[in-house]
C-alpha cells in the first residue's frame, strides 16, 4: 500500500508541476525543435559538400589520359605543323589506336620535313601492310632500308610484303639479309623457312628448321608443323 502511495503522490506532484508550470513544456519542445531542425540543415550541407565534392572531382582533368595527350599533341601539330617530332607521336597514337590511314598521313608529314629518316617508312610499311596494301608496304620499304642498312627488322618485313605479292625470290632475298644482319632473329628464320616451301624447297625449309630449334623451340616446332603438313 505505501508503494502505492507513493505512485500515486508522485504522479499528483508531476501533474501538479505541470499545471504550475505550463510554459516549461513549451520551452522543451521548442528547444528539442530548434535542435533537430539544426540538425537537419547541417546535414543537407554536409551532404550538399560532399556532392559538389564529388563533381569537382568527376570533372577533374587527368593530363595523363590518352584523351589529353592526344588533343595535346593536335594542338601541337596545328600550331606548330613543321614539328617533325610531334607529328611522328600523332601517327604512332593513330596506328596504336587502329587508325592506319590517319597515321600513315601523319608519317607522310613527319617524311617531308625528314626525308632521310628511315623508322618511319618502317612504320609507314608496317601500316600499309595492316591495310592490306602490300605494294605501298614495299615502295615504302624499300626506303626504310636504303636510310637503314643495317636494320634487320626492316628486310624482315620488306620481305613479308613482298610474298604476299607472289615476288618469292625477292622475299626469300631480303629475309636472308636480315638473318645476315641477325643470325638470331627467330621470326625472320621462321619467315625464310614459310617462304622457302612456297617455292617447294622442302630441303632448305627443313634446314632452317634445323637452325631455329638450336635458337628458339616454340617457334621450331611451329615451322616443323608447317613443313610435315605441306604437300
């Protein structure tokens, strides 16, 4: 019973409290109001800094991104066209990108203003021979080793143009001179081994087999396949 009492005394003092006190409650809530309403705006700021964060970030310019680089070097080549260099960095990112016409435009300028500069008619040569133009990959070439003697890679693929132009004894020529200039060269080997059993001489493709197992296995075997299935 005095527990009871006391529950009941309790409640009348607070109800009493209540009654006295009639703007305390008012003062709570509009307090507790005026906090959360704080809360909220603080947050929709946080919120309104982190978004415009985020697009700042999003729209930040990354000079390193293959986009930059090649609008730089556009800009480049428009203000200053007679930049043999810069238009050589333009074809090379046209030919990385599958766009050999463009890039073989843009080797033709870096040719004009350095006539007697030979890696680029090895590029020239190599984007000609990507679009199937083996006779301006061999004119082209033809260039490249005459500025560069000494360049096996070069007679390696002027002597693949020139087989995929039926000119065999031409190919076989310059493959052989780039294994004069490379006795190591693995694909020129290979290539002289593949253009010898187009003129069905079986003997000497099996002798560069025989080379070339001494040198490089995989590519051996490769070629040993071609010559056992070859009629």
């Amino acid at each position: 019973m005095k527990n009871r009492a006391r529950g009941g005394t309790m409640k009348c003092e607070i109800n009493n409290i209540v009654k006295e006190n009639i703007l305390f409650p008012r003062l709570l809530l509009l307090t507790v109001y005026c906090l959360l309403l704080t809360v909220a705006v603080f947050s929709l700021s946080c919120k309104g800094k982190e978004t415009t964060q985020g697009k700042k970030q999003g729209a930040a310019f990354n000079p390193y991104s293959p986009e930059s680089i090649y609008l730089e070097t556009r800009q480049r080549v428009e203000a200053h066209p007679e930049d043999a260099d810069a238009w050589f960095h333009l074809a090379d990112m046209y030919e990385r990108n599958g766009q050999y016409a463009e890039a073989i435009d843009a080797y033709k300028k870096v040719s004009a203003l350095k006539p007697s500069l030979g890696y680029v008619y090895v590029k020239m040569g190599t984007a000609y021979d990507r679009l199937g133009k083996p006779g301006e990959a061999v004119e082209a070439l033809k260039k490249a080793v005459n500025y560069m003697p000494g360049y096996a890679v070069a007679y390696n693929n002027l002597g693949i143009a020139y087989g995929k132009l039926g000119r065999n004894s031409e190919e076989i020529a310059a493959l052989k001179k780039a294994l004069q200039l490379r006795p190591s060269y693995v694909t020129a080997r290979y290539n002289l081994g593949i253009a010898y059993l187009r003129v069905k001489d079986r003997k000497a493709a099996l002798q560069q087999y025989g080379l070339l197992k001494n040198i490089e296995t995989g590519t051996a075997e490769a070629l040993k396949k071609e010559i056992d299935s070859s009629p």
